[in-house]
C-alpha cells in the first residue's frame, strides 16, 4: 500500500501531541510513504490507495472538526492535481522532525 499524506502544521502537531510513537512509525516508514507538511493547505489531505480523506482542524483546540472520506474518481482528479500542486512546494516530515 502507498501512503501519500500532506497535512496543515497545526494538524502535525495535533498528530505528534496525540499520538507520539504512532507519528514517528509514519514519520519513518519505508519507501512509497509520503508525511509532507504545507503552511498554505486550508485542510489536511492524504491519499491511500483509492481513497481520499480530507481532514479540517480547530484552530483553537487542534482537534479534528470535520473529516471527509471519498472513492469519487472526479474528487481523487481534483485531490491529485492539488496535492502536486502542494507538493512542490512542501516540506518533508522525516525522523528529526518526529
């Protein structure tokens, strides 16, 4: 299975606070794993296989607000261009960043 996750730094660091060991096993997972993090990404996003999930975050409290999960071919078109588009210009999470 791939896993291609790009999320907002506040729902980062909600993933870190709430679930250390968790984050680091995803943070160091093996090649085909993507954790990226954006400052401009309004909601958290990740892609596992054909499914799309779409994450928002209270700002105040950094817990999850609303959650989305789709098997749409038109939404993972539109999931899949913004994700590139995000990428570009994304930074990594990797072990330090755990």
């Amino acid at each position: 299975m791939d896993l291609e996750v790009i999320c907002t730094p506040l729902a980062l660091e909600a993933d870190q606070n709430a679930a250390a060991e968790a984050f680091e096993t995803i943070a160091t997972a093996p090649p085909g794993t993507s954790l990226l993090t954006h400052p401009g990404l309004p909601f958290t996003m990740g892609i596992i296989d054909d499914v799309l999930i779409i994450a928002g975050f209270d700002q105040n409290t950094s817990l999850p607000a609303v959650a989305l999960t789709t098997t749409d071919p038109d939404a993972r078109k539109w999931a899949d261009e913004l994700y590139r588009r995000y990428k570009a210009e994304a930074d990594a999470v990797d072990e330090s960043s755990a």
